[in-house]
C-alpha cells in the first residue's frame, strides 16, 4: 500500500515546524479540480482525513508573462 506524508493540523494553520507522520493513503479521501483559462492552467489535489484537509497540493502554468506585458503596457508597445 502507498503512503503519504502529512502534517499534523494546528489551531492556527500549518506551521514549518509542525509535526509529520506518514499515514496509508488508502485512509484519505482524494479530490482533484483544475481551472483552464487564458491565463493559466491550474491543477489541485486535496487529501482530506475524516473530512478535515491534511495535504494540499498545486501546479500552476502561466500561459501568459503578465509581469511583462505590465511592463510593456507601461511603455506603450
């Protein structure tokens, strides 16, 4: 069986320093979700233990340079 890491959930988020433990994944409900537009294309997973989250995890893809086209806005090409 797969296991994954996850972190033990505090009061006030996730901090670096909290504690890890692996735990069987077959235990986690998994949910995935992307959004597609003109501006990126992102993809999600979200691992949840008795509906409470305890992973997360994103891939963003930039189609568009926004900082440079901030850029060239600014200059009036």
């Amino acid at each position: 069986m797969s296991q994954i890491l996850i972190h033990k959930l505090v009061r006030n988020g996730w901090p670096q320093d909290c504690e890890q433990e692996m735990i069987e994944e077959s235990l986690l409900e998994r949910t995935e979700g992307s959004i597609d537009n003109e501006h990126e294309h992102t993809v999600w997973t979200e691992w949840r233990l008795d509906g409470k989250i305890v992973k997360r995890g994103a891939h963003v893809h930039l189609k568009k340079n926004v900082a440079a086209e901030a850029v060239a806005a600014m200059f009036g090409s």
